[in-house]
C-alpha cells in the first residue's frame, strides 16, 4: 500500500498539509506526489522550500491523471492498496493529527 498526494505549488491549501506529509515521511509511510498542473520548476522549488515528503515526484502538467484519478481539487490524497485499488480518499488538506492518523489506518 502506499499513499499519493495530488499537490502543487500554487495551492495555498498545500502548503498548509506539507507539514502533516513530512509526518508520514519521518514516520516510514512512503507517499507518491502527483504534481498537479504545476510547472517542473515551480514544483521543485515548491519541495525545495518546504522540504521533500515523497517518495515519487510525477508531473501531471495537463491534469490528465488527476482526471482519471477523479481529483476535483488539489490537494487530494489517495490511499492505494498492493492491487492499485483506492481504498481511502481525502478531498481538501491533511491538517489535523486525527486527520494524519485516519491516512496511516487507512495504510496499515
């Protein structure tokens, strides 16, 4: 199971959850990021700044993999299981330690 993480430097709620991300790094949980419609430089320089939580950085410059993973928003976290079934969805930031440990349930 893992985690994937729809950001992108422009969304403000993003940088709001970054914090909680870097918590499911220290913790040992490995998060994929699916850079939203997000320019490669503006995203590194996004992760550069606030420090690296994943794992797997992808670009999704069109928005066409957050269209097919049904995102409505960024940010957007999935909890995907070993067979790449959704299993967790949250919609809006990460914010809360209750909000964090719902995610980590949602992997164990």
């Amino acid at each position: 199971p893992m985690i994937v993480n729809v950001f992108a430097s422009w969304c403000a709620p993003c940088r709001l959850e970054h914090e909680q991300l870097m918590a499911l790094k220290a913790k040992g949980i490995k998060v994929v990021g699916v850079a939203y419609k997000d320019e490669p430089v503006k995203t590194r320089a996004f992760l550069d700044e606030l420090g690296d939580p994943f794992d797997l950085v992808l670009v999704d410059l069109e928005g066409r993999a957050g269209m097919d993973l049904g995102v409505s928003g960024v940010p957007e976290t999935f909890v995907v299981d070993a067979y790449g079934q959704i299993k967790y969805k949250v919609s809006g930031p990460i914010l809360t330690e209750q909000d964090l440990q719902a995610v980590i349930e949602a992997v164990q």
